[in-house]
C-alpha cells in the first residue's frame, strides 16, 4: 500500500506521537506527511526525510493546497476552546480542504459519547463527526477517551493540600495512557482502507477519584482526600484561583460530564488495535509520580 498518511497538528502532544508510531510500525518515512501550524518545530522529522507542511485550520486555501496528494488525513482536535465556535469552524474548514484537495480517506480525533455529553465543548466534536460522515468518504472515528495525563493538572495542587476537590460524586473514568492511544491510531492508519469506523479507546478500568486518590497515595506516600463539592462551589473556587471564566466552564462542565457516568465506557479497541493491555493507571502514576508529586 503506498497512500501517503497526512497527520496534522503533528507538533502537538499526540500528533508528535502519531507520527512516531507510524514509524514505529514501519510505515516508509515517504508514506508521511506532518502538518503544523509550525513547521520550524518539526526540523528533526523534516531532516529524517518526513515531508512537513504548513497546515493551519484559520487558512483554508493554504489547507487545501497542504492536503494535495494525501491518502489519508488525520485531523487532530485543536485546542480552541474559546466558548464560541471557533475549533468546529477550524474542523469544518480542515474536512472541506481536504475533500477539495481529493483525499481518499479522513479520521478525526473525537470523545466518547459526543451524542449524550454534557462536555461544553461536546457539540464540536458531535458536528465534526457528522461533517465527516456527510462527505461519503471512507473514515476512522476515534473517540479518545480521557488522557491519564490530565491528572497532571489536578494532582500537583491536590496532594500539595491533601484536598482533591472535585463535584463527580461517586463519577468514574476509563483514563489512558496519550501515548497508547497515538500509538491505536497509528495501528489504523497504517493498516489498508476498509470500512468506516469508530473506535472509542478507554483505559482498561473506570476508576472513582477515590479509588485514584489511593493510587497516587500509594504512588507518592503523601496523604490526599478527596473533598466532595457542588459545582457552584468549584466555580467559586477556581474563580478565586484566576481561572479564566471558559476555562472555569470547561473544567465544571468535565466534572458533569464524570458525574453522568460518560467517561466511564471501558472498550477492548484499544487493546485490539495495540495488541496488549493498556497501561494502568496506577502504572502511570507511579512512572509520572515526579511530574506531579514534586
Ligand atoms: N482526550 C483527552 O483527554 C484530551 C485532553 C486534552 C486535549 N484533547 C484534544 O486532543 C487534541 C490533541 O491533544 P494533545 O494532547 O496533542 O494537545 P496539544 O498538545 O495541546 O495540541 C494542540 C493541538 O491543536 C493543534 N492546533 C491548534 N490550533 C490549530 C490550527 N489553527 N490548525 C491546526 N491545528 C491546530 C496543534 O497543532 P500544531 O501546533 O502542530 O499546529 C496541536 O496538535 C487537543 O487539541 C484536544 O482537542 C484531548
């Protein structure tokens, strides 16, 4: 098979990862194009012989003439979440770029259960999927679940008090590990177009913040309680931490979206796609135990 697989925000996190995996799998540097708003950041893959091209979501025409050539674009979420409709406008203008530019095939990097989610940015991912649908090109879904590697913005703080305050009640989540999921994208898209599809890759284990309160105290040996609160009083309290108001409404609306049991679903397509059980999180905590306990 020799389409070329076109990731684009591949200086991010996950796109840096995906590009990696493709390697790792032993797709020909020739097979991939890397798409940044920054192609200055991604000298070392263009010096390994990996084409990077500018691909900003803001300039369509430039989209389209980046997108020339692909096989299949992988379009990674961006991180607009500015409370308007800026990230779906951005993924809008990425599809039809790359429809106009005559790509084979799109995947998109999309949430569990965008149908019934209370994520205030839900509705980006939901009109994403069905813009993709809409265009009646083979497609892959994947519907990341959380990444364990959000803990690394609560836990810090937390076990700094010992307090964990959260409003997920007894709420549970499926997190994995950032790189495994890079890692089940790269598995599909390496592998020859066949049926759309939609994958949703959880962690192997939905755990309460109780239960991951106890991980990372047996991961860090420091005392950590988790502190229940209503969503008012997290907005009050994040608020008089300077969080910025749509970052406040992200976060609260994260917390909802625990509580209803959405980020819940544990699914076996991760551990299909990279052929071993998923990282723990307990695992992780342990490994990452100096990025958040100090
Ligand atoms: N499942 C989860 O737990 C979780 C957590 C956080 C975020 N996410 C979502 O997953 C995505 C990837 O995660 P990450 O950890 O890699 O986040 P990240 O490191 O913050 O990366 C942000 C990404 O957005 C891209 N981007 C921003 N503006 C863009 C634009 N105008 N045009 C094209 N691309 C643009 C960046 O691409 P370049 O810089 O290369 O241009 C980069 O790939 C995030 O953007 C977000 O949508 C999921």
């Amino acid at each position: 098979m020799s389409h070329t697989i076109f990731v684009t925000g591949a200086a991010g996190q996950l796109g840096q990862l995906v590009v990696k995996h493709l390697l790792a799998r032993g797709v020909a540097h020739s097979r991939i194009i890397a798409g940044t708003r920054s192609p200055e950041k991604l000298a070392d893959l263009a010096a390994a012989g990996i084409q990077v091209r500018k691909a900003d979501f803001e300039d369509p025409q430039g989209l389209t003439e980046a997108f020339k050539g692909a096989g299949t674009v992988l379009i990674v979420s961006t991180d607009a979440l500015d409370g308007a409709d800026t990230r779906l406008k951005q993924h809008r203008n990425a599809v039809q770029a790359a429809v106009d530019a005559g790509v084979e095939r799109l995947a998109y990097t999309s949430q569990p259960n965008p149908e019934s989610s209370r994520l205030s940015f839900a509705a980006d991912h939901l009109e994403t999927e069905r813009t993709i649908k809409a265009t009646g090109l083979p497609h892959v879904i994947f519907r990341n679940g959380w990444y364990q590697e959000n803990l690394l913005r609560a836990l810090p703080n937390a076990l700094e008090s010992g307090q964990w305050h959260s409003a997920a009640e007894g709420g549970r989540t499926s997190y994995a590990a950032r790189e495994e999921i890079a890692e089940a994208i790269a598995a599909a898209l390496a592998a020859p177009i066949a049926d759309s599809r939609t994958y949703t890759l959880t962690g192997p284990e939905a755990l309460s913040n109780e239960e991951i309160a106890e991980l990372a105290r047996q991961a860090t040996g420091k005392p950590l309680a988790v502190v229940h609160v209503t969503d008012q009083q997290l907005v009050t309290g994040l608020k008089a931490a300077g969080v910025p108001d749509v970052f406040v409404s992200v976060l609260v609306s994260i917390e909802a979206e625990v509580r209803a049991g959405n980020l819940s679903i544990v699914t076996d397509h991760l551990e299909a796609l990279i052929g071993r059980s998923p990282k723990r999180l307990g695992s992780y905590l342990v490994e990452a135990r100096s990025s958040y306990a100090g």
